[in-house]
C-alpha cells in the first residue's frame, strides 16, 4: 500500500510539465542578477515548448524533499540547478546585484503562457544553499493571476522584492551571497526561478572554521531524508550510468532517469494490484 502511494506521488514526473514563467533580470542597489540556467539567447516571443519555455523553471517541493532537484528546482533544457555551481557562475561574470538591509529588488518575470502567472512568492537563503527552510520576503506590484494562471503571454512584468530589515548573507565564495527564489502557485508548476544577490552591508561570513558552521537539521528531518534517500539510490544509480552511457547532459539525464524508473516503479505497482487476490 505504502509502495503504491509512493509510486503515485512520483508520477506526476512522468506528465511532461511545460514550464511558464523565467527570471530574466533582478536589479538591486547596483549591478544586475539573472535566474540560474536562464539563457539570455532563448527567444521570448512565442510560447512553444521548444524553444520558448526551456529554460523556465519548475520549483516542486516535492521533488527537492525526493533529491531529484536541488531547492532552486530545475529547467527544461538542464535539468537540476546545482546552485553552488551557477552561483560561482554569475560571480565569475560580474551578474550581480547588491542588496542591503530593507533595500528593493525590481525582478523582471517574463512570463511565456497562461500558467507563468502571478501570484508570485519569494523566499531567501542567507546561506546560498544550505538550509531547507527559506525566510519569506515581501513582494509588491505582483504579477497578475490567479493560481498562478491568467491569459497574459509573452509578456514581461516586474514585480518588487524587499529584503528584510536584517539579515546576513554568508554564502558562496565571497561570504556574502544569498539566494533569493520566486515562484508562483500554479498546479503544473510552481514556476519561477533563482537568482543570487550580494549584500554590501553585512557582516558576511566570518569565522572561516569548520565548527563554526551554524546550518543544522533535525534528528527528525535526517532520519526521514536518509530513509527517502535509501528508496531512490538505485534509481540515481541508474540515470548516472545512463548518462555515462549516453555521454550526455547529467542534470537532465538525471532526472529523466528517474523519471524511467518511477515508470517501472508504477507499472510494477499496477502489477501487484492486478495480481494481488
Ligand atoms: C522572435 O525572436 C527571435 C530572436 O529572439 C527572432 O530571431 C525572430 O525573428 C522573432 N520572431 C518573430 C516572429 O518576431
Ligand atoms: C570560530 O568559531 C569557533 C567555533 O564556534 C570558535 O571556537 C572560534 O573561537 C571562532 N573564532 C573566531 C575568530 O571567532
């Protein structure tokens, strides 16, 4: 019974999701951000699957808890957003906006179709990546919607995020690097993005020690995220080998391999029941 359930709640990978809505740009006091994995070469006047929502980004909360997907979710085209990663990415480029205590960011949401719609949700991590539970920020001038659908297309809307009154940004290589996510509550989605944001008036990270690392979970959240972890080993195993196979894009093949495998996983559930007395 416990099998079938899970097996349930993984397919809805399988429906292939036609994500809707990507930050295309954050401005903060100086400089400018842009959303993990957007690529500022996919065009923005149409609103087919290929090419103009594939580098969207589909945020479910579900699929972060299963490991399938970091907290920033991932894109069409790339799969998980490694957030390490595409956060030393944009510092290398110089994309980067700077935030201080209770400034605004004005963040362009290009939204592609009907389910890119408002109302957006923002969050932050004042570590870049290291804790579960992001702090809620304030959003004014939201996109339009509802459900995070209405019948906007191809169309650009800047919504304003406020930064708390305090906080400390102590992530990435510079020690001063929060991520900030968005995303809308549409059922095929959530859709949104990440992007980081370098404050200029904390204290940053200071104490380089290993000790002094202050991120922690509970007994509770570790027990639950090994048992989770146990259940989808074999399943990563194979998509890794899959994509050492096919010589192809890890981040993708990741999940598409673990997309392959939950369909095994589902038919063999419908097995069981069908056999079952
Ligand atoms: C859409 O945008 C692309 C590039 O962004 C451009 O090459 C193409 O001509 C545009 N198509 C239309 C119909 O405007
Ligand atoms: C850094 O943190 C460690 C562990 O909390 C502590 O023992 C050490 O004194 C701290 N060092 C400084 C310079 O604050």
């Amino acid at each position: 019974m416990y099998f079938h359930a899970t097996s349930l709640a993984l397919a809805a990978l399988i429906t292939t999701v036609h994500s809707h809505a990507a930050i295309l740009a954050a401005v903060g006091d100086k400089g400018q951000s842009q959303g993990f994995l957007v690529d500022p070469e996919i065009a923005r006047n149409c609103t087919t699957i290929s090419p103009c929502q594939q580098d969207a980004t589909i945020i479910r909360d579900s699929e972060i808890s299963q490991n399938i997907v970091n907290a920033c979710g991932r894109t069409e085209l790339n799969g998980n957003i490694d957030i390490g990663e595409q956060t030393e990415n944009e510092l290398a480029a110089g994309r980067m906006a700077t935030v201080t205590k209770g400034s605004m960011l004005a963040v362009t949401i290009h939204q592609v179709n009907a389910d890119g719609a408002g109302p957006f949700e923002c969050d932050m991590d004042e570590t870049s990546n290291a804790v579960t539970t992001f702090t809620p920020l304030k959003v004014s001038n939201n996109v339009p919607g509802t459900f995070g659908l209405s019948q906007a297309k191809e169309q650009d809307f800047v919504i304003n995020v406020q930064m708390p009154d305090n906080f400390n940004c102590i992530g990435a290589s510079t020690g001063n690097i929060c991520t900030v996510r968005c995303r809308n509550n549409a059922v095929a989605g959530p859709f949104g993005g990440c992007f980081a944001v370098q404050q200029t008036d904390g204290t940053g990270r200071t104490n380089a020690s290993a000790a002094a690392v202050g991120t922690s979970q509970t007994l509770e959240g570790i027990s639950a995220q090994i048992l989770q972890n146990q259940k989808d080993l074999p399943a990563a195993i194979a998509a890794n080998q899959a994509a050492g196979a096919a010589g192809g894009n890890e981040g993708a093949s990741a999940i598409s391999g673990a997309c392959l495998i939950q369909y095994h996983l589902i038919e063999a559930s419908i097995d069981m029941k069908l056999t079952s007395p």
